[in-house]
C-alpha cells in the first residue's frame, strides 16, 4: 500500500481501488499504522463508484512525505 501511494503521487488512492486493485480489506486502519510510523497521509473525502457501479462516499489517501525518505 505504501508503494502504492509513493507511485500514484498526488493523485492519490481511494478507498475503493485499495480494496479492488491492491486486496487490501481495511485500508483506514492501516493509513493509521503507516501514520504512527511517521508517514504524513491526507485523506480527502471523495464521491466513488465501485466496479459494481455503486457510488460511494469514500477517502482518498494522498502520502504527503515518506517519513525521512525523501
């Protein structure tokens, strides 16, 4: 997930393509673990459709820093 976000940059990722593309189940709890390591997240609320066609109200996670990385 963290290379995920370092990759798409500023766009960001949501909710919904976290748990689509990347199998990640519970993508808030883990943004909170990456945060308590030192990564700056933003999350920005988003409308989202899922690939059921669904529209959902969801996060978008943007990785502001890498925690000393660069």
């Amino acid at each position: 997930m963290l290379d995920a976000l370092g990759e798409v940059g500023p766009i960001g990722l949501s909710t919904i393509e976290l748990r689509e593309s990347l199998d990640v189940m519970s993508p808030a709890p883990r943004v909170l673990e990456l945060r308590a390591l030192g990564f700056q997240i933003e999350t920005l609320w988003i409308v989202a459709e899922n690939s059921q066609g669904h529209k959902h109200r969801c996060a978008r996670y943007v990785l502001i820093n890498q925690a000393g990385r660069g």
